[in-house]
C-alpha cells in the first residue's frame, strides 16, 4: 500500500506539480439534435479524448431538445458533460452560449461540434476576439462555411477522424484565379 501524505502543505506541494503550463482551456459546445444521430455515430468520449490532448475541457455542454430521452441525458451526463434541454430553438440557446464563451477570459478556445452553418457568426466573432477555434463536423451535409471559418476542421465520417487546419493549405491558380484548398490527414484515436 501507498503511503498516505496529510497536511495542507504535503497536499499544495502535490497539487502543485500537476499544474500544466500552456495547455489550452477549452469550451466545447455540442448541437445534439444535429449531430448525435445513430446514422453519424459520433462518440463524445473520443471528442473530449482528441480535445484532452491538446487542452483541458472546462466546459463541456450538449444542446438538446425537449424529445431528447432519458437514456440520452444520462449518457451525456455518464461521459462528463452537462446536458442543457431546451424547450426552444437549440441552435439559439447554443449560439447564446457561445457566445459567453467569446467573452470568458479564462477560455482560450472554443470547440463546437455541429454541421450548422448558422454558426458561423460565432466562430467569426470567437476568431475576432482572439479565441482558437475547433469545429468537430459530420458528413453528410456539413457546412462549408463552418470549414472555412474555423482555426482547426476535424472531420468525423466513416468512424474515422480526419482533420484540416490553416497549415494544410495549398494555393492553387485556376486559370489566374487563386484558391485555397485544404488537404486532409488522418488523425489516429
């Protein structure tokens, strides 16, 4: 058996050493009715594992709906996060959220997990105040504009992870006309 340190200063000293330095403090926000379907699969666990590696989550919300069953709720509960059921437009109450988040000092980076474009607003405002963002979409019918608005794309289809970010673009000239194209690479979870 392990010896047992007591005392405030034994207990100071040990929390002290587990303090990370640059590690991002993270506010993950969930569009539940858009993404947490049986046809997309998507695993929160794996969302906050691939989020914990590079930050600490220290705000985790699911957005839900009044028909959300109880299962549900308890298995959003189960895995870390909290629930919030709302009576009226999801996508609202989310974006209201966010929005506190875009102007909570202690956040460094906003991560939301949706194929909304009505999002965009946000991740536009969150990137001019100086915030780091993080989109988790879903395919089928994820939103360009969501794509090209985020710092970091993470792409969850076919079971698989794949991410984009600013550093995979590629400028490419069409006939004299520049675009950008973002070049996928498979994250392993």
């Amino acid at each position: 058996m392990a010896n047992v340190k007591t005392g405030l200063n034994s207990i100071v000293k040990y929390l002290s050493t587990k303090k990370e330095t640059g590690r991002r403090s993270i506010g993950l926000l969930v569009d539940g009715p858009n993404v947490l379907r049986k046809e997309f699969n998507v695993n929160l666990e794996e969302i906050r594992d691939v989020l914990k590696e590079y930050g600490n989550v220290k705000i985790g919300r699911v957005f839900l709906n009044q028909y959300a069953s109880d299962k549900l709720v308890e298995a959003i509960e189960n895995n870390g996060f909290e629930p919030i059921i709302c009576s009226s437009d999801v996508d609202v109450r989310l974006a209201v959220e966010g929005m506190e988040l875009v102007y909570n000092p202690t956040i460094d980076t906003i991560a939301l997990v949706t194929r909304d474009a009505d999002f965009k607003p946000l991740l536009n405002k969150a990137n001019e105040h100086g915030k780091e963002t993080i989109i988790f979409g879903v395919e089928p019918g994820f939103s360009t504009a969501l794509r090209n608005s985020a710092d970091y794309v993470i792409l969850l289809e076919n079971d698989e992870m794949n991410y984009y970010d600013d550093s995979d673009f590629k400028e490419e000239d069409n006939g004299g006309l520049n675009t950008h194209r973002k070049k996928e690479a498979l994250i392993d979870y």
